[in-house]
C-alpha cells in the first residue's frame, strides 16, 4: 500500500465502526469464533469510535435519535466500500464528501436547492482540458455570486426577524426602543438613570419565547457601551435605572447574528432577556454600590 493511499484509508476506518449489520445488539468479542489479533483491533476500534460518537451527541442532541445512528452507520459503511480502491478514487470519495456537506451549508444558508449534477460536469469539463488557466478569473465570479446571495440572505433574514419581533412584542404589551428591542418593565427602579459606560452588576435570564432556555453563559457585569458587548445588551441598560427589572425582547440575529445557527436558533427567533440592574460595580474592589 502506498504512502498516499494508506494514510486516507485510516481516515475512512477512523470515521467510526460499530457494526457492519444495520440491526446489531449487544455484539461482543466473544461472539466472533476463534478471533484473531486483526479481528480483536478491528472490534476494540468500533468501541473507541463509538465513544467518539456519543461524545459528539454530547453537543449534538440529534445525534442521539435511532434514526440518526443508523444514517451514520449506512454512511460508514458506504465509505469502507472505498477499501481497495484506486488512490484518485480515494481522492475523490472525500473530496465528494466535503462538497456535500458544503452544498448542505450553502442550501441552509441561502434557503436555495443547488443542482450538484452541474457541478460534476463542470468538473468534468475542466479536468479534460487537462488545466484551468483562468482561476483568478473564475475565483472573482464565484465570490461575487455568494456575496450577492449572502445580501439577499441578509436582507432576508432581516425582515423576516423584524416582522417576527414586533408581533411578538406587541402581543407581550412592550415599548420599541430600537428596531431590534422592545420593553417591559417589571420592577421600577428607585435609583440614577444608568449612564454609558457605568460597570453595572446585572442578574440575566435569556430564553425563546416559549421558554426554552439559551445555552449560554451570561455576563453578571456589564460596561455599558464596551465594545465586548452586543449593541442590544447597551441599548437595554441604558433604558434602566438602579434596582430596575425588565424584560426585553430581541431576536437571535441581533444577539447572535450568522452564529445563531450554532445554536439551533433560526434568525428570526424571538428571544426574552430578564435583566434586574444589582447596582455600580465599584472599580477599586469590585463590590456594588449605588444599589
């Protein structure tokens, strides 16, 4: 076996084995007659990668359905049909595996269908021209076809987001403050008005709008106006005062913006942030004042 096929086969294998059968339970080393050193790796490397596997489903709640267990083993199994194969075919297995995961992001992100057929005879095209000469040229129309598609995108996810909001807001009985803000209050405060760039000792809730909880750690000090924060976060504390509590609502594009969808949130997502504003954090020993 040669250097390049070698280390793209340990690839493939390391992508996960548990059982070649699509319905195998309780399978262990003792039910294989005679095992032999080969067999005994091959059996405690589906272990290891089992173990890979839940790890994953750790941040991947998905991954714990039956049916998704048993998609990703027709897909391992599927690769190590690749074992004996050709170097270029190698090659071209993984590089096709990295083009549909890529044409699968370019469908969720733009809300478009793309037609892989039609990149297959491009490629096809190219390859017997035996070169592509043009790349900078080639390179400069795909950009400017994705940067358009991701303003189109955006323009999109924007007025889907805002029109989500404001019905949901107005439903709540809440103030506009900004295009991407709206308010309640729920505790007057009895203290200043909070100013830009006071250090302010916060207590935070964030949840969807029916409730389920944002897995993210929460800041319980602010600077209002830092550069560190989301401009939605400054807009609300500037709206409070000392001992004030409040619920604010948002979206999941102005909190988080491309990154909502790391987070299973849809752009237009309604968010609720409970704020109560503790009091000044006192710069020279931390402690709170102005409460």
């Amino acid at each position: 076996m040669n250097k390049i096929l070698l280390p793209i086969l340990l690839f493939a294998i390391s992508l996960g084995v548990v059982s070649c059968r699509q319905n195998e339970r309780g399978f262990s080393l003792t039910d294989i007659s005679n095992p032999t050193a080969s067999d005994s790796l091959m059996y405690y490397l589906g272990q290891i990668r089992a173990v890979k596997y839940w790890k994953d489903a750790e941040n991947d709640s998905t991954l714990h359905d039956p049916d998704a267990k048993e998609d990703y083993m027709e897909g391992m199994k599927d690769a190590l049909k690749a074992l004996g194969k050709s170097d270029a075919y190698m090659m071209g297995l993984l590089e096709g595996a990295q083009q549909a995961e890529n044409i699968s992001t370019y469908a969720n992100s733009y809300g478009m269908k793309f037609n892989p057929d039609i990149m297959i005879r491009s490629m096809y095209s190219a390859l017997q021209a035996d070169s592509v000469d043009n790349l900078p040229e080639i390179r400069k129309h795909f950009y400017a076809i994705r940067n358009a598609m991701e303003q189109d995108r955006d323009e999109r996810d924007t007025e889907h987001a805002s029109a989500a909001l404001t019905k949901a807001a107005e439903q709540l009985g809440m103030t506009r403050l900004t295009p991407d803000l709206w308010k309640k209050i729920l505790v007057n405060g009895t203290g200043d008005k909070v100013e830009r760039g006071d250090r302010i000792g916060v207590a935070m809730q964030m949840t969807t709008i029916d409730g389920h909880k944002i897995p993210i750690h929460l800041p319980t000090q602010l600077v209002l106006g830092g550069r560190v924060i989301s401009t939605v976060f400054t807009d609300a504390g500037l709206s409070m005062r000392y001992g004030e509590t409040s619920e604010f609502a948002t979206t999941a594009l102005a909190i988080f913006g491309s990154h909502a969808a790391q987070l299973d949130l849809k752009p237009e997502t309604v968010l609720i942030i409970k704020i109560a504003v503790l009091g000044e954090i006192d710069s020279s020993d931390s402690s709170l004042v102005n409460p």
